[in-house]
C-alpha cells in the first residue's frame, strides 16, 4: 500500500460511504418517476432483478479490483495486468474512466446547484424576499453559474479533508439525516388525498410492459448509474478499505441500501404526483403520459408543497435538503476518482488536488451552461448511456479474463478462510467470466445500435 494512504476507519464508514455514492439523485429523483412512467411495479421488479443479478457483480469486480491493488484506477487496472498490452488497456480504461468521472460530476454539479437553489427558495419565500427566491430557482446563466461553483466548494471541502475526516465523517452524519427525513416525508405524503393512486401505480405491475426491450434496457441504466458503477468510484473506495473486511457481505450491504432506499423514494416521489394531480396540479401531457422527470421533480413538487401552506414550506426546504445530501454525499465519491489519481501518480498534496480538479470540473459545467440546449444531454448521454456500460463492461473482462483467478480467488480468501465453500465464491468468478461480459457487452451493442 502507497505510504500515507487514507482508509476508512470502520466497517461501517465504508458501508455508509459507499451507499452515499449510490444513493443520489438516480435513486431519489431518476428511479420512481421512471418507475411512475414505465409500468409501475413491472419497473421496479425488473429493476431489483438486475440489481443484484447484474449490478451487483460488476460492483464486486469494481470493489475486488480496487482492495487488492489499495491504488487509483489506472494503477489498479495495469497491476492486475498479465502482459504489457493488457497493462496498457488497462491504464488506458482507467484513465478514460477518471476522464468520464469528471464529465459526470461537470452535469451531476449544475443539478445539484439548482436543488441548492430550490432548498434555499421556500424559506426565503416565506420570510417575504420574492424576488430572492425567484432568482434561486430561475434558469438564469448567473444563477446556474453560481450555485454550481457554491456546490463546487461543499464538494471540494469535504474531499480536502481525506478519506477519514473528510468522506467518512460526512457520509456518517449526511446518510442517517437523509434516511430519516426520506421516511418521515413519504409517512406525511401517505396520509394525504389522492395517495392511494399513486401507491396503485407504483405498486400493482403493468405486467405488459414487463418484457418490453426498453424497460429493460432503462432499467439496467438506471442500476449501472445508480450504483455508481464503471467510472472507478467503488474501485476507489474499495481501496481504502482494511484487508480485514469481508467483501461480499460489506457489498452487498451497500446494494441493499441503494435499492431500498430506491424504493422508499417511489413511496414518497410516485405518490406525491397524484397528490399533486388531485389539488389540480397537471401531471400528464397532451398525450397522456407522465410529464418529464425534470418537470415533476422542479414543477409538479414544488406546485403541490405550495398547495400546503406553511407545511408545505417545511416539506419543500426537507425535500430539496434531502436531494441535495444524497448530491453531496455522490459528488464527493466522483472527486474523489479524479484527486487519488493526482495525489497518487504525481504526489500532489491532497488539496491541490481537489482544487485542481473542481476547478477544472466547474469550468466544463460552465462551458455546458453557455451551450445548455446543446451540451448537456450530450454529456449525460456520453457518460451514462455509453460510458458507464462500457467502462463496466471492461472492468468484468479484466476481473475475470485478465486478472489471475488464484490471485482473484486469494483476494476472496483473505478474509474468510471457509470462503470456499460459500455461494459467492463458487458462482461469482465464473458469472463475472462468461455471463456479465455476454449480457452487459449486448446492452452496450443495443445502445450503439
Ligand atoms: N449513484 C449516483 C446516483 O444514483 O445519483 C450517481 C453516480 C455517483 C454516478 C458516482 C457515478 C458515480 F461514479
């Protein structure tokens, strides 16, 4: 292990940690409203399925990867490498996954300033500052500007601090206060009128739908994203981690999270539409389908809270509060990728790194607000549509074909000596050998095609 390498301090700082880079807002604000648009429960179960048949695999060869090599991306990848060719993809596909991390973060970042925006409106609203509030939540290039670099900062902040003071810490105050305000939310939203149709929809499967290519296609999209898959997060976390943890159950743990916590938020977002819809808020196009996840989470939410009164205001200031923790806690995973690499391989000091980085990222999200129209879908596409497929797909071929199965297996063993005779141990090597590489490489296909 590098000298002076950070790492987490308990097994449950990593489980955090890690579950706070999953859980964002793929899971808060991208999960229920596709759930809510794509046949409901059908949805959600092909979602869960592929979770943990796939998702969770490929979070394991991520996490594997990264704890036997306690190294970045780039060094991990070339030192699990058997020949200078396969070494030098592998430098390559981690560098072109610090590369997509950092393009991640550059849209992840301008989102994440508007929920600033929007958490700090309502109660500026309510204390009388109008045009205050107005500023905060209209797409003004200067309001855009701002909040992104204010997000830039808390991002910076905690990254500069290191990976026990800094990432640990955090994400083991943020992550309770975010699970905590999530149930108290959708328990409030559940007792209001109209409720119960959203539950229907959420809960009663449009079995239809359920075989439809596109369902699962979006779903699998939404676990990859979800669980911060690809980009070298997890590798990097994994890192840090002690030898002495099992991985399996710690991995499993921080899947189990990012699902449930995917599910409670449909129980909170999916009702909270049809509440909205019966206080005569629109929720449906011309065409009668469900308005655009970006229309319900900064129109059709903010117009119910309004419909509440002064509880709405609390609910409103708690719900962007929430959005903007789980950000927060999944935009320092992202920096992160990024500083390892430059603390790591030119042996910057750590805040020098960061600075460098956000700087360098807050000036990409810049570029993107100037050409909005233009570039932001194309960076959320490049990223998510194609790059985190394709990064993932890359890192089970290099878990199971170019990483040495004894060294592989020797990982596995370190910390459970009756390893062998586990489930994990027996499927796991094999599954991340021949069937990720088939299923994840023909969802990679279909996207291109
Ligand atoms: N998992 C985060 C979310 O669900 O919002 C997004 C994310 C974080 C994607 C970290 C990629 C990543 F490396």
């Amino acid at each position: 292990m590098a000298a002076g390498r950070g790492e987490f301090k308990s097994r449950w700082g990593f489980i955090l940690a890690a579950a706070g880079s999953a859980v964002g807002l793929g899971n808060i604000w991208g999960f229920p409203t596709q759930a809510a648009s794509n046949g409901g429960a059908a949805f959600v179960l092909v979602y869960l399925v592929l979770a943990f048949v796939l998702a969770y695999p490929v979070l394991m060869a991520e996490l594997l990867i990264g704890r036997h090599a306690h190294g970045n991306a780039v060094a991990a990848l070339r030192g699990i490498s058997n020949s200078r060719l396969s070494a030098g993809i592998g430098a390559l596909t981690g560098g072109i996954g610090i590369l997509m991390a950092c393009l991640i973060l550059s849209f992840y970042g301008i989102v994440a300033g508007w929920i600033l925006g929007y958490t700090a409106s309502f109660p500026i609203e309510a204390l009388g500052f109008t045009s205050a509030a107005d500023w905060l939540i209209g797409f003004d290039l200067s309001r855009n500007i701002s909040l992104m670099v204010l997000f830039m900062f808390m991002t910076i902040g905690i990254v500069v601090g290191g990976v026990h003071d800094g990432i640990e810490r955090w994400s083991t105050r943020l992550m309770p206060a975010l699970i905590v305000t999530l149930i108290a939310l959708a328990l409030y939203v559940l007792t209001l009128d109209g409720a119960s149709a959203g539950l229907k929809v959420y809960l009663l499967p449009d079995l239809s739908r359920i075989f439809s290519g596109d369902l699962i296609f979006d779903a699998l999209g939404s676990a990859f994203f979800s669980l911060s898959l690809g980009v070298g997060t997890m590798l990097i976390y994994g890192s840090y981690l002690s030898d002495k943890e099992n991985l399996p159950s710690t991995g499993a743990q921080v899947a189990l999270i990012d699902v449930g916590i995917a599910v409670l938020a449909g129980f909170l977002i999916v009702p909270a539409m049809f509440v909205a819809a019966e206080r005569g808020v629109e929720i449906f196009d011309a065409r009668g389908a469900l308005l655009s996840e970006d229309t319900l989470i900064f129109n059709v939410l903010p117009a119910l809270f309004e419909t509440l009164g002064l509880a709405g205001t609390f609910m409103a200031t708690a719900f962007f509060a929430l959005l903007g923790v789980a950000s927060l806690t999944s935009s320092i995973s992202i920096l992160e990728v990024p500083v390892a690499f430059l603390v790591e391989q030119f042996n910057w000091p750590r805040k020098r790194a960061a600075l460098t980085a956000g700087a360098l990222i807050a000036t990409v999200s810049g570029i993107v607000l100037m050409n909005f129209d233009v570039l932001f879908g194309l960076v959320v596409t490049l990223t998510t549509r194609y790059g985190q497929p394709i990064l993932g797909l890359m890192l089970c071929i290099y878990a199971g074909w170019v990483w040495r199965q004894d060294s592989l297996l020797g990982e596995l063993k370190k910390t459970d000596a009756a390893a062998e005779t586990s489930l994990f141990f027996r499927i796991w090597p094999v599954y991340v050998r021949f069937v990720c590489p088939v299923i994840v490489g023909s969802i990679v296909i279909r996207s291109i095609l």
